[in-house]
C-alpha cells in the first residue's frame, strides 16, 4: 500500500485520481465550489487549495497524489488564502440572505461563515443584471453567480443540453444561454440538475407555493395533493430524518394539517402507467410497429428527445406521466360531485422534479382543454410550506393516504428510480406472480448505478431487448447508435437526471454523502414492505377503470397527440 | 433574415475546415474577415453544422474582443490606447473621432454605415505614436487636426 501524509498523518493512497478525494477519505471536509466527482475537473474555486512541505500552494481537485507527498490543509497561509478568496467572491455578490429563496442552504453563505469573513471590505459595483424568469422549471439569478460553472458542466456533460455557458471574459464574465436569450428560447429541458449542484441562488426553483396557499384559503376549492414516490424518501432529510427513510405516513398527516382536502398517491397513477404501458409495449412487440418504445414517464427526456432527434417522436410512449395519468382521473373521479357541490377541483402535484412544471402545461398532456394537474411543487417547495405552518414533522403521528387512490403496489413505488419503470413492467408482464419472479427480475440487470444497462428478458415466448440509461447526454448516445443502426432495442427507459427522480432536481440535498445510496435502499424497502407487490394485484385498480375511466383509456391515460 | 447567398458561403468556409469542434474558431475568423462581422444567425448555424452548442459557440465568440456581433462600417478605424500611444494622449485623438462621427463608448458605427471606431490595446507600432489605423492602414503621429482633415478625406473618397 502506497501513502501520503496528510495533516501529519498517514493515509492511503487507493486508486484516488486526485488529492481532494484522499483528503475527503481522511475525514476532512475540505471546502469547494467547483469539484463535483461526476463532473470534469475545473480548477477555478481555489476553495481546494492544499500547501505542500515547500510551502508550495495548488489546488487539491486537480493534483493526482503521488507516495510520499506531505501536505496540509488548514495552515494560516491557506486560512488567510481561503477568507480572501470568499472575501472576493462576495465582494460582486447579491448579499440579501435574509430573502434569499436559498437562505440556509446556501454554500457560500455557509463557507463564509466556516472559513471565518465577518465583513467584506469591497464595494459591490457590479452592474445588477434582470432576472430570468422564462422557464416554468427554474429561475436565473446572474446576480448571485459565482462563476464555478458547475451548471454549465452539468448541463453540458451529464445532461448533453449545454443551455447555458460561460460568455464574456474577465470582471464582465457571465453564465448565460448564447446571445443573453431567455432560458424559454433555448434547448433547456427544465430538468434542474443545474439548480442542483449550484452553490448559490443563481439558479433556483421556479417557486409555486403561493398559488397552493392561495387555493387551499379559497373554500370553494377541493384542493387535492398527489405525492411522488420519490419526495416521501427525501422530505425527511431536513427534518432530522434518517436519511432515505419512509416519511409517507407523516407527510400525509402533515398535508392535511396545512389544509388539503384530499391526499392522493402518485404511486396509483404509476400502477395505471404500468398497465396502459405494459398494453402498448405487447401490443409494439405483435406489430412491431415504431419499435423500441420509450417511456414517456420523464418529461425531461420527452422534451429532449423533441427538440434534438424529432425522428423518434412516434416511438416515444402514447402513455401520460403517472403524474398526468393520475390527475386526469381525480378530475373525472370529482367531476359530478363539483357540479353537485358547486365547486372546483385543484390537483397540486408534489414532485421530486422540475421538469414536472413545464409537462402540466403541454396541451397533449390536456383532457378536452382541461389543464388535468393544475400546480406542481418540489419537494424543496413543500418542505417550506410545513415550515411555514410551523408543523413538527419529526414528531407528527403517521396516517394513510386517501382511497381509492392511496394505494399501490410496490412496483409503482420503484417508478422512483432508474430501472423501476423496466421492473415494474417486467413484473407485470410475467406469467410468475410469486416472490422467486420477483427476486428473478430484480437480478436480471435492472437494478444498479450505472448510467447504461442492457438485458434481455423473456416476454411470453419472444426475447425482448431492453435499454435502461439515466442521464440525457448518454441517452442521446444512445439515440445516435440506434440512429445508425449499430444498437437495437425493443424498449428503453429514460430518466434525464442521475439515478433517476430519487435525486432530482427539485429534491433537497442535505450534507453528507451518503444521499444517493440512502435514497436507493429507501425506495428497493418501500417497495419490500408494500403487502402488493404486482401492479395486477393492486385491488383499487379494477375499481377505478370500471367506475372512473369508464373505457376512456385513450382520453384521459394517453397524451393527447392530435393537438 | 440573411440572404441564402451568406449560408452559402459559410457552407464553403465551413467545408475549408472541415465540420469539427476544433475548426469553430478558424471558420469564426474567415466569416469575420469576409463580412467584417459575424452575424448571429450564421454563428447559430456554424455551431448546428459543426456539432457545439450555440452556447458553446457565443462563448467562444465573446471571449476574444476581435470578434464582432455587430455590423461594421465602410471604414474601420482603430484607435490605439497602448502605453506609448495612451501617454502622447491617444484619448483626445478618440474623443474628436467620437465628436466628429457623432458616436461614443457604446455606439461604435455610425448610422450611413460609412465609420466604425474602435479601441485596440495595441498595434505594434509604438514608434508612430499616438497611431490609428484605417481598414489596416496605418496613420502615426496623430493630432486631433490631422483627424478632422483624415475623417474629411475619407467621407471625399467615398462621395467620389
């Protein structure tokens, strides 16, 4: 074993491409603004910056450690180096914390006061610059930009979008999308993976919390929520929650204390996805028609498939979102008891996404001109509103979720995570409904982190290619092979953002490192511990499509594509 | 709207080349030293045809002061504000180009389209300070006589 020396202690040195990494092994937390393990290496935040034995300064992010190097991460020399770089940074920042949509959550905010500024010394005469306010999914703040980049490499590299990018050059250097146009006129996708991993409020969530709050005080509205898989698993996280656990039951409890007539599962409108889904896949196969079928579930992936392959358009699911899906049908469910009670039906979705916001609005995703979901919240939004209420949700009793649509079976809850729309559709298209088919499907190389999987899974008699692939840049890859004939699917599921909705973009992301793999286990034991694991035996089902859709599969589960 | 003749021509500045990230600045340059300017539209075009993004492409075009968005003038005079040029008072040579073309720090062209004036750090030729040049054409020793006599030649020549 190879070490270096660290702080006056020995670590080992075990295939890290770079010091920083080592650093953070030794139980450091080193600060950075810049360095994301998913992304290339930048250099520009100098948040990094370790002194060797020769009082030699460089940046740790983009050192590779050699054996035998000393160096250390907290002299004066770097304390000084640190504060004044903060110092610097602040100097042409937007400094409104109190009203800062991110106060509290913001690194800036919190490196400052780790590394010690108590008061910045410049004069802040950058030119304040306007806000952008295009997108439906998220909002620019140039103002609050530090210049790390980390949104222009996620966009560009994980994302394949590349929106957005550095402009300008010097003290005039700006983020921006080519020509300073609005985000609305670019090929943005709204997934918020930008938002994510950016330190400040540059770029936050386009907020709707006003629009709830104003519908949940007018008594002549039925306000009903509808709860993603993948929000119940995260809202905890600022709550004091043990991260990635089930927090369902108190957030049900908690909707209703902030005044929500009705609680629905999200999860429902997935099990009907898995149906109308798993219909049009079998019916594709025995035709083999506009083969491979894409899932239509990611409205970040349909709306990049839109603007840069067009050609695929057809092979993108009929099927609505379960979101969508399970809108439409509330709206249907009420529809009699509103005419009777004079009153109208608000659905307020709550999603782990950004891009959620922007797939309400399209007129395909409308049943007769209606607009089905009329608001979507983040989780980030919905954990402000139980904050604003005031509600202790660490120690509120847990409730269940309203019939008929708070129930699911467990395949819709793994609809959260990369490879769960695959499972969940495999399982219902077995012929084996027992608990070896299930673990079977598990293992057939749906489950796991990587960015790119293929299986082959027997369905009836025909072997049936899958792809599954999170990530919009190697599922553009992935277009372009199937494009030139190199690479041939049957069905391929997309999620734009890494690991899928369980790390989207309207998530939280508390400190700590171990976010992803909490959230991973969390929803595979959600799923475990659901009593109905099949979407067939979810027994709400049958009652719906007899008593709500009524036969208007077509009108009201699948997008309406003649507008 | 451009007329199709500029696509066609950046199509052939364009297969020069070759269609690859790398050629993006090589092609930036031949438009600009074709039409004096890059158009918008046609960076929009050249990042679709050589696979950036047009983020990607504005970046790189705004990066480098020398490229231009922004149509230019029959005449591009470029005043020098270099150390040698700016000490033998460069910034009154500017301030009579300014006065006589009726422009200023934010507007660089005037309206028939005959002057644009720009700044340069400077032009190498500290020994014939203060200097401007004219479409690439030096003129040293500069005094703010010699300029309303050289705007007089210029706007002669071009009635001519």
């Amino acid at each position: 074993m190879e070490y270096m020396t660290i702080d006056s202690r020995l670590v080992p040195i075990e295939g890290e491409k770079n010091i920083l990494a080592v650093i953070r092994k030794a139980g450091i937390d080193i600060p950075t603004f810049c360095y994301h393990s998913e992304l290339s290496i930048y250099g520009a935040c100098r948040m990094c910056v370790v002194e060797d034995d020769r009082g030699r300064i460089f940046a740790s992010c983009s050192e590779q450690p050699r054996p035998g190097m000393v160096i250390k991460t907290n002299t004066k020399k770097l304390q000084q180096y640190r504060k004044l770089i903060i110092e610097l940074l602040l100097s042409s920042h937007c400094r409104d914390c109190t009203t800062c949509t991110n106060n509290g959550m913001c690194d800036l905010q919190s490196l400052a006061y780790k590394v010690g500024v108590h008061a910045v010394r410049f004069l802040n005469n950058k030119e304040q610059l306007p806000l952008d306010m295009s997108s439906p999914c998220i909002v620019r703040d140039p103002n609050k930009c530090i210049l790390c980049g980390d949104c222009v490499r996620t966009c560009a590299e994980i994302q394949g979008v590349g929106a957005i990018d550095f402009a300008y050059r010097g003290s005039k250097m700006q983020v921006t999308p080519a020509f300073n146009k609005c985000l609305s006129e670019t090929d943005c996708v709204g997934c918020g993976q930008c938002r994510v991993v950016c330190p400040t409020a540059a770029i936050s969530i386009r907020t709707n919390v006003t629009e709830v709050w104003d519908a949940i005080n007018d008594p002549n509205v039925r306000v009903v929520a509808q709860v993603a898989p993948a929000v119940r698993l995260a809202v905890g996280d600022r709550f004091g929650i043990p991260k990635g656990e089930n927090s369902m039951g108190r957030l049900v409890t908690a909707l209703r204390m902030m005044g929500f007539d009705e609680v629905y599962d999200t999860n429902f409108g997935a099990d009907m996805t898995v149906i109308e889904e798993s219909t049009e896949l079998a019916k594709r196969l025995e035709s083999g028609e506009k083969l491979p079928l894409f899932t239509s579930c990611c409205p970040a992936w349909v709306k990049f498939l839109e603007n840069k392959y067009p050609e695929f358009a057809d092979n993108v699911s009929t099927c609505r979102s379960p979101q969508g899906m399970l809108s439409a049908t509330i709206k249907e469910y009420f529809k009699k008891k509103d005419e009777e009670e004079g009153k109208t039906t608000y659905v307020v979705s709550i999603m782990p996404c950004t891009a959620k916001k922007a797939e309400i609005l399209r007129p395909d995703n409308f049943t007769n001109g209606r607009q089905d979901t009329d608001i979507v919240i983040t989780t980030v939004e919905l954990i402000r509103m139980i904050r604003q209420v005031g509600i202790k949700f660490s120690e509120i009793a847990e409730e269940a979720a309203d019939m008929p649509f708070g129930y699911a079976s467990g395949s819709a809850t793994i609809f959260g995570i990369t490879g769960g729309v695959t499972e969940a559709v495999l399982r219902h298209l077995s012929d084996d409904k027992s608990h070896n088919s299930l673990n079977a499907i598990s293992i057939s190389g749906v489950r796991g982190n990587d960015n790119f999987k293929e299986l082959t899974a027997k369905v009836g008699e025909r072997d049936v290619k899958i792809a599954i692939v999170h990530g919009l840049a190697r599922a553009g890859q992935l277009l372009e092979d199937i494009k030139a004939g190199k690479a041939q699917y049957d069905f391929v599921e997309v999620m734009a953002c890494r690991r899928g909705c369980i790390l989207g973009g309207g998530q939280p992301y508390e400190e700590g490192h171990n976010t992803r793999s909490a959230r991973t286990e969390g929803i595979y034991k959600a799923d475990r511990m659901t009593p109905v694991r099949y979407t067939s035996e979810n027994p709400n089902l049958k009652l719906v499509y007899d008593e709500v859709i009524c036969g208007k599969e077509h009108e009201l589960l699948h997008r309406n594509l003649k507008n | 709207m451009l007329d199709k003749s500029y696509y066609q021509k950046v199509d052939e500045i364009i297969n020069i080349h070759g269609k690859t990230k790398a050629a993006l600045i090589p092609i930036m340059q031949d438009i600009q030293a074709e039409y004096k300017y890059l158009a918008p539209e046609l960076l929009t075009y050249v990042a679709k045809e050589i696979g950036v993004t047009e983020a990607k492409a504005y970046s790189v075009a705004t990066f480098y002061e020398n490229f231009s968005f922004e149509q230019k003038g029959k005449y591009v005079i470029k005043v020098c504000d270099g150390t040698a040029c700016h000490v033998r008072k460069s910034s009154t040579i500017l301030s009579k180009l300014y006065e006589e073309l009726g422009l200023s720090k934010d507007k660089h062209t005037t309206d028939d389209m005959m002057f644009t004036v720009e700044t340069v750090s400077c032009l190498g030729a500290c020994g014939l300070a203060p200097a401007l040049t004219v479409n690439d054409e030096v003129h040293p020793a500069m005094t703010p006589e010699k300029v309303s006599t050289l705007v007089k030649e210029l706007r002669g020549e071009a009635n001519e």
